[in-house]
C-alpha cells in the first residue's frame, strides 16, 4: 500500500468528519462595527501613502533589472535620499552589535541601485528553528526560514530588497521575537515589529514616528 | 447587490477605490470569518487576526498578480495571519478554552444539546496541533479540494492528506460517545 493509500480516508472517516465538521460551519457574525472599522482602517492605510507603497517585491527573471517606484512623503522622501548618500559614502551599511550573545543583525549591500541584499541574523543557542516574518514575504513563517550556519547558535539568510522601510520579526519555538538592535514599530493591534530601512538610515525613522532603538 | 467581479473589483481598488475593497471582502468575509474563528477558538482574536490579514491585503493588493484568484489570494493571507497570530500569543492559557466569556462567544448561544455538542468539537479542534486543525477545517469545514488546499497553503497534496487523516483519528479519539461514529 503505497503512501496516497494510506493517508486516504475510509468512507467511514469521512463520515464522521463530516458529522464533526456540521456544527462548525455556523456562520459566526462578528461585532456590527466590523465592516466599518475594517474600512476605516483601509482608508487611513490609504491616506497615509503605506497602502500599496509602491515596491513590488517580485520573483522571476528580470526583477534585478527592473527599476522601482517608491511613494513616499516628501520628508520621507529627503531622508531616504540623505541615507542613499550615507550609504553611497560608506559602501556598506551594518546595523547591531553582533559581539553580544542572544542578538540579532542585519548586514545591507548594495548590489544594483536599486536593489539590496540584505543578511538577516538570529543568535539563539536554545533555538531549533527560526523563521524570518515580515511585510515581504507576507508574514508568512514558512516563506523564509533560517539556516544554521555552521556556528553554534546562530542562524541567518539572505534576502534581496529594494529600497523602502519593512517591517519584521523572528518566529523561533512558537515565539515572536523582534530583533532589540533595530528600530520598532507597533501597530493598530499592539504588535510589536523591527523596522529596518533598505536605502536610508534608521535616524530617519523619527520623521516616520517609529521608535528609534539606542 | 455587487456585480462585479474580484478581478474588476481588484482593478478599482488599486485606481483608488478604497470602498470597492470594502466590497470585495463583503464578499469573501463569511467564510474567513468561520475559518479564523474555528482556526483561532475566539471570535474576538478571530476579529483581530482578520482585520490584519485584510489590512495586509489591502497594502499587498499589487501583488495579486491573478486578480480572478483573488479570493485563493486573500485566503492564503489569512490562514498565514492566522499562524502568525497564533504563535504571539500565549498557546499554552488558549489551547484549550478555559475562559467562559471566551467559550461563550466561541460557541452558540443556544445552551441545549446542540450547543455542548459544539463546545466539544471546538474543544477537541483546538487540542489538534495547528498544522492537522487547519487541514480539517479546510478540508471538510471549507469543502475545498486537496488541490485548492495545496494552493492556498503552499504544501504538498500528499502531506496534507497526512495532516487530515492524522487530525480524523484523533478528533475520533477525543470526541467518542460525543459524535456518533455510525
């Protein structure tokens, strides 16, 4: 019996899931404010510029020649162009101290002008799994997940981004872990997330109202 | 009553139509709504975790790159909403249901044999590890095909007939004398 014969369920199973499964497809109605704070919220996503933001994060050949269009505000759009310089002038962007036990980096190179590789590191000696979540994979804890590298406790991988600010965090044993070296950001439902800028500096993160770490 | 299509929709909103969003997750809403709902064991997490998963949508709608799938799109967002939701807050005090306000709007209203049978199933979905809880629920809750489950998850046909017949055996296992088997 091959595996699709085994993992196959018995017209007897099937009955009794579907007699489980009956009660549970009542139509559960949330609170009537639902609809409207979903759209209020989707309103203020959309006045605030953060809707759509414009980076297009795609996969398949061509993207690494392909330019981008980033929608920022106009003090946004000075700082990233003050970072850009800094970045030119430097070559290199490192944020964190990476000396510390149990910390966390995030190394950018510059590869094209518009695209950066950029290194995300997770330093857990208890860890037997880390994933990489954030607003560019979807926040999926699937999409990215870490490898070991070698060196006890740490992990990392690899991701190319275009220029703009993203929101991530770490998923390690089940936890949300942010990354304490990096700026953060809370939003609508409290949750707190590391904020990294591709192409500026996380100095330019007070004009965007993020909390910028010391 | 809207007409129009998710495609045609997708299109307005991304011309700026903010409300045509409104119209689509109208659409769409009642079966994310059953499904976080089943997936979370709280209607207000449940409402929590949705109205991130449809904000994120709403700022990723550029990437839907197959508007006519749009709701295959969407529910792949929820269900990863879902997950991430589920591993911030503490599993341990919410595996299974101890707070009866939760319960209570977790479950129906109606406190007759219905209702208890329902607060048993709940329960017993909730004691399923996440992965064997989402197969069922969108297996035999849903009603999707394995092959619109691969899509919407991102796994293998063949594992997530694993994850079903895994959650079956021990749905039946926690909940004998409560659902009849025969």
């Amino acid at each position: 019996m091959d595996e699709d014969e085994r993992n196959s369920l018995t017209p007897d199973e099937t009955a009794f899931a579907k007699r489980v499964a009956d009660p549970l497809r009542r139509a559960d109605v949330f609170d009537a404010s639902f609809d409207e704070r979903l759209i209020q919220a989707v309103r203020m996503t959309a006045q605030s510029g953060s809707g759509g933001v414009g980076v297009r994060i795609a996969s398949g050949p061509g993207w690494w020649r392909e330019p981008r269009t980033v929608r920022v505000s106009p003090l946004a759009g000075f700082g990233i162009a003050a970072g850009f310089a800094a970045l030119v002038a430097l070559g290199t962007l490192e944020v964190a101290n990476a000396r510390r036990a149990n910390t966390h980096s995030v190394v950018i190179r510059q590869v094209r002008d518009t695209v950066h590789v950029v290194r995300f590191v997770f330093r857990d000696s208890n860890a037997r799994a880390v994933a990489l979540v954030g607003d560019f994979n979807g926040w999926s804890a699937e999409a990215t997940p870490l490898e070991p590298t070698g060196v006890d406790g740490v992990w990392a991988v690899t991701v190319p981004l275009a220029r703009g600010r993203y929101e991530y965090a770490f998923v390690s044993g089940g936890a949300w872990r942010t990354d304490p070296t990096s700026p953060s950001s809370r939003d609508d439902f409290d949750t707190e997330s590391s904020v990294l800028f591709v192409g500026s500096t996380p100095c330019d993160a007070a004009q965007s109202g993020t909390r910028c770490s010391t | 009553m809207e007409r129009r299509s998710d495609a045609t929709l997708v299109a307005s909103v991304l011309a700026g139509d903010t409300d045509s969003f409104g119209a689509l997750i109208r659409r769409h809403r009642d079966a994310y709504t059953r499904f976080a709902v089943r997936m979370l064991g709280s209607v207000s997490d449940a409402d929590d975790a949705l109205q991130g998963a449809f904000i994120r949508a709403f700022r990723a709608l550029r990437t839907c790159q197959q508007p006519e799938f749009f709701r295959t799109w969407l529910y792949r967002i929820v269900i990863n909403e879902c997950r991430t939701f589920a591993a911030k807050r503490n599993r341990r005090e919410r595996r299974l249901v101890r707070d009866e306000d939760a319960l209570a709007h977790a479950v129906a209203a109606d406190p007759g044999e219905a209702g208890a049978i329902e607060e048993d199933i709940q329960r017993a979905l909730l004691q399923l590890v996440p992965e064997q809880r989402q197969a069922f629920l969108l297996k035999f809750v849903e009603e999707m095909s394995y092959e619109e489950m691969a899509a919407v998850t991102g796994e293998g046909i063949s594992a997530l007939k694993m994850r079903v017949k895994r959650a079956c055996e021990r749905l039946r296992e926690l909940l004998e004398g409560v659902v009849h088997h025969g």
